[in-house]
C-alpha cells in the first residue's frame, strides 16, 4: 500500500460518516478511525445501565467496508441490456442479492453480493473491463454488537 | 505483423515470448492466476489481466477466461506457449472463430496428430518408418489378441490413442502381463484423455530420441534444424537435450531431416513444431510422434542454429514466409540444456516449492539461462515444477560438457531444493563423457537401477 492509496481513502471516508474503516488485502491491512468527542459520549452510554439484558443493548454498531469482487475476468455492467442499473450508490443489499452482470464471449455471469450493508461507492464504470478478483462494490457492512465487557476482551 | 499479442501462459515460456514480441514492436498481454500475482511474466508484459483463482483449471486452462482477457485487450493474436491450452483442439478452433489468430498450426493439424494410430497410418503413407505395431485400436475381446501381441514381440508397449508426450504408455515384458496391462492402460487413457482406446508397439530397447526442430510456411515450405538428442530422462519426461547427437553423423541427420520434412509436408503443417524419432542400437530409427507446439528445448536449436525459433513462429503466424533452408542452417558448435527444476532428486525428485531466499545466476561466455524466478520469489505450489532452463554451448561436446560444469557450480538457487546437484553428478559421469546417452541412462547409470 504506497501514500497514494492512503490519501484516496482518507478522501473517501471524508464525504461520508463512516467512523472506522478496516481494510486488508492479501497481508496488507490498515485501520482508520476518526477521532470524534460526540462519538465517545455515545460508546459510553450503554454501560451505565448494568440491569438490562445483554441482548438488548445494540445500541453500538461496528461497520467495516468491504469489498464485492469480480468472479470472472469481463466487461462489468450495471445492468442486463436496456434495464435500469441493479443497484445505486446509498442502496442497501444482503447476501445472495444480484447487483451486476459480468460478461465474456456473450456469457452474461452474476455478480451476487456475498455482504449485507449500504453500498458506499461504486467503483467500476458501466461497460468496463475487470478482472478476477477486482474490487467493483465497496460496501459498509453493518453488524450490531453489544458492548459489554465480555464483548470488549474478545475484540 | 500483429500489434498485440496475449500469451496464454506463465513462468519462463511466457517471459520468452514477451521477449520475442518486444523485439518484433508487438505490444503484450500477460494472463494470470491469483496465485501468479508475482510471477515475473506478470511484470515484464506491457499489460496483464488476471484471470482466475490459483487452480489451472480455473486459470490457465479456462478457455472463457482467456478469450475473455483477449477480448477486453483488444489483441490480434494468442501464443499458447507450451503445456496448458498448446495443443488444445478447442481453443485452436474458439480463437479462429474469435478472429484472434492462434500462433500455432491450425485445429485440424492439432487434431490429425493428436490421434496417434491416425499418424501412425499417415506416416507409414508418407514412407516415414513407423515402430511395429498396430494400425488400430486392440481390444481384450479380440480372439486374435495374443497371436497379434506374439507377431510384434516381447517386450512390447500398450499406448493410448490419444496419448503422447511420455504420458499414458505401459511396458510388457511378456504374455502372462498383456491382458492385464491393457486393462490398466484402457482405464488410464480413459480417465486422461476422455478415450479408452490402445494400440500395440514394439518396444525399442534402451533407444535413443532424437527429434528434429520444423519451421513451415503458409506457401508449403518446410525447413527442418540440426538434431536435438533428447535421450536423458526420467519416467519419460526429458532432462538434459543436447544438439547435434553424439549418435547422428552428417549423413544420417540428412536422412532423418528429410524423413521429418516428408512427414510435415504430408499433414500440410505450418508454425513451428517438432518430429520424433526413436533410434535402436542399430542406427534404426523410427517415427513416434509430432509435437504442434514450440517446446521447452526449443532453446537448443536457437543456440546450434543461431535462429530466433520464437520470433520465427510469430513471423510465419503474420503470414511471412521462410527465405532459408536446410542447408543454409550452420551448427555453430555443441550445445547442451539442463531442465533445472524445484524437486529434491534425492528423495524421488519429490517437488519443492516454497520461497528462493536467493538467486544468482551464471554467466560468462557461451552460456544462456531462461527463467521466471527471482530472488525473493516464491515459487507457488499449482503449477509445474521447472524453474530455470541452463545451456551452455561451445566448440565441441567436451568442452560444452566443462562449461557446463562450471555453469553449473556457478548457479545460486536457495531456499528450495533443487535438481542442480543431480546434473553436477550427471555432468561428470563418465558414461554421459563417453556420449553414451539413452532413454535409460538415468537409471541405469545415476540412479543405480
């Protein structure tokens, strides 16, 4: 990972109201995490009212962005021919959920999200080429946690 | 001449045909695995797209994927290499009809040579020896099975239809063995090659190979290279080739060359490809087989012959034509290749991978080194396990075999095991010196069978 692709993700991170972002490929893993004084107001909230049940305490959600990848080497598009796109920027989407179409010598192959979240950016254009394992959907996944001490040592 | 050429391939082959295109001004695309993500072909393409997961059947061997790679390129034309998709029939054929030009002969060539009792019948009519054997497939029904085996002799050889290459052959030494045997090699051909059917050969004890280089033209030209001798091997696959052959004199390797151009000229082939012969104690030799594709020796006959083979084969795949001929092809000396691979010959030549913590190859005058690794490189355990081709050439067989020697203890490979220590030990037995070289040279004289 060189400073460019620092940079890039710092301005992607900028615009939204992500507040941790886990990224790793292939060994190379970085964490960002913005540095926010309402944001601990809120993860200390929860603990002061020891009585309720654990189950009932998700209050504080952990995100990660995470990536869709391509299953095949192809052009990568939006939608089938004449159809409006599968899936937009700000949609959410779960496991299973078809959200685009690689195509390679008039074989039209499925991309189907492996996540459950809000996608968060789009990063292949329409009728592009990709290849194996590019990187076409980053998606901010969503999975409630509680925030009990038990929880805390596991992390 | 095409402007941009993918190359379905990976490793050394894939770096030589780079070379080959960067001198020619072609542009070229590297295909490859998840797992080749380092492999040094990767980086010294002009452009390179990844096509799969680590699994050559999901990679390498995916025609989709390729034609796929190619599409999104934009290429005119495909080298296969050697191995992988080189002699697949399909792919040939999906290329044509892609309009991307397959660097090789064409499908049907493929296909003709590929049936092994078809080329046996079409050599026998192009007056090209053929072992005896039989011209259709055996079957262990026939009543006439055993007086057929008894006619062509003991030991004989049970070989697949669709086999070749070394691969789907069984040895019988005698009658009590044959049913049994045809059996085993039926079930093996099956699984291999989609094709149960075998045929009869008689085999050729302790043979020599000696194969001949072939370029051919559109036009019908055909010129065919000084004699690789191809003798020392192991379970079939070849180690050491060197050219010219210790066992051919001047006037046999005309008559061998001009046997090798009959049977090109015969199935109307073109591109680059090889001729295979057998030769007995006696100075007989026979046709085995074509191979329709440029072959890991392939650099052998660039060193004898001072031809770019590579170069040519895209040359004649743009549809240029050959200006020279046999005769106009010198030996410029003895050239002899060792086939380094990452095997532990000590322990059965078991594969080594892993990471090459350091790589430093030799040099010096007459000696060249084809490779994909580097140091630091770790080589991935999916694919074949030949790592660096050495060759050394130089003015006669004994003064090739020294440099070789040292060639040899000069080349760093660590971190891995490698075949290196087995070809010092080859390169200083006193029969190899003698050129006393046949297919069962490594067991009978290194490997102490």
């Amino acid at each position: 990972m060189d400073l460019e692709q620092v940079k890039k993700f710092i301005e992607l991170i900028k615009g939204t109201d992500i507040e941790e972002l886990y990224w790793e490929k292939e060994g190379t893993k970085i964490a960002f995490k913005r540095a926010s004084s309402e944001k601990l107001a809120e993860e200390n909230a929860p603990v002061a009212t020891p009585q309720v049940s654990p189950s009932a305490t998700t209050t504080k959600e952990e995100k990660k962005v995470l990536t869709i990848k391509s299953p095949m080497v192809g052009t990568f598009y939006r939608s089938l021919p004449d159809r409006p796109p599968l899936v937009m920027e700000g949609n959410h989407i779960s496991p299973g959920q078809k959200v685009a179409v690689i195509e390679a010598m008039k074989i039209m192959k499925d991309v189907v999200s492996n996540l459950q979240g809000k996608i968060v950016k789009i990063l292949v254009e329409n009728a592009t080429p990709v290849e194996y394992g590019q990187d076409l959907f980053l998606v901010e996944t969503e999975t409630p946690i509680q925030t009990d001490k038990k929880n805390d040592a596991n992390r | 001449m095409f402007k941009k050429v993918l190359i379905a391939n990976r490793g050394e082959i894939a770096i030589r045909v780079i070379r080959a295109c960067r001198e020619l001004g072609i542009r070229t695309v590297a295909v490859h695995s998840d797992a080749d993500r380092d492999c040094l072909h990767v980086r010294l393409a002009d452009e390179s797209v990844c096509i799969g997961p680590a699994s050559a059947s999901e990679s390498y061997l995916n025609i989709p994927s390729i034609i796929s790679a190619a599409g999104i390129t934009g290429v005119d034309a495909i080298h296969p290499g050697y191995g992988f998709l080189a002699e697949n029939i399909q792919f040939a054929e999906v290329c044509e009809s892609s309009g991307i030009k397959f660097i090789g002969p064409s499908a049907e060539v493929i296909s003709k040579m590929g049936d092994k009792i078809q080329a046996r019948k079409i050599m026998e009519k192009a007056g090209v020896p053929v072992i005896p054997g039989t011209d259709e497939p055996v079957s262990l029904e026939d009543v006439h099975l055993f007086k057929i085996a008894k006619k062509i002799g003991y030991p004989l050889m049970v070989k697949a239809r669709l086999g070749g290459g070394g691969k789907g052959m069984r040895l019988v030494q005698d009658e009590e063995a044959l049913k049994n045997a045809i059996a085993t090699a039926q079930a093996e051909a099956k699984a291999s090659f989609a094709n149960p059917e075998v045929y009869l050969e008689k085999n050729i004890e302790a043979p020599c190979h000696i194969e001949f280089q072939i370029l051919a033209d559109l036009k019908g030209n055909v010129v065919y290279f000084p004699e690789r001798d191809c003798s020392i091997q192991r379970r079939h696959q070849k180690l050491i080739e060197e050219s010219p052959s210790p066992q051919v004199n001047a006037k046999l390797r005309k008559k061998m060359g001009e046997a090798a151009r009959r049977v090109m000229k015969a199935i109307k082939y073109t591109s680059a490809g090889t001729v295979e012969f057998l030769m007995d104690q006696k100075g007989h030799f026979y046709f085995i087989e074509i191979n329709p594709r440029v072959q890991v020796e392939h650099t052998v006959t660039e060193m004898v012959s001072g031809i770019d083979l590579v170069k040519e084969q895209i040359r004649l795949a743009a549809g240029e034509e050959l200006d020279y001929d046999s005769d106009d092809i010198k030996i410029q000396g003895h050239v002899i290749e060792c086939r380094i691979t990452a095997e532990d010959w000590e322990r059965d030549f078991i594969p080594s991978p892993g990471k090459v913590t350091n790589f430093a190859i030799p040099g010096g005058p007459g000696v060249r080194v084809d490779t994909h690794i580097y140091s630091g490189y770790t080589i991935p355990p999916f694919y074949d396990s030949l790592i660096a081709k050495l060759l050394t050439i130089d003015k006669d067989r004994e003064s090739c075999i020294h440099r070789m020697q040292r060639a040899l203890d000069e080349f760093i490979i660590e971190g891995i095991k490698t075949t290196i220590p087995f070809y010092q030990k080859v390169m200083r037995n006193e029969h190899f010196l003698e050129g006393e070289i046949h297919t069962n040279f490594i067991q009978r004289y290194v490997l102490g069978g």
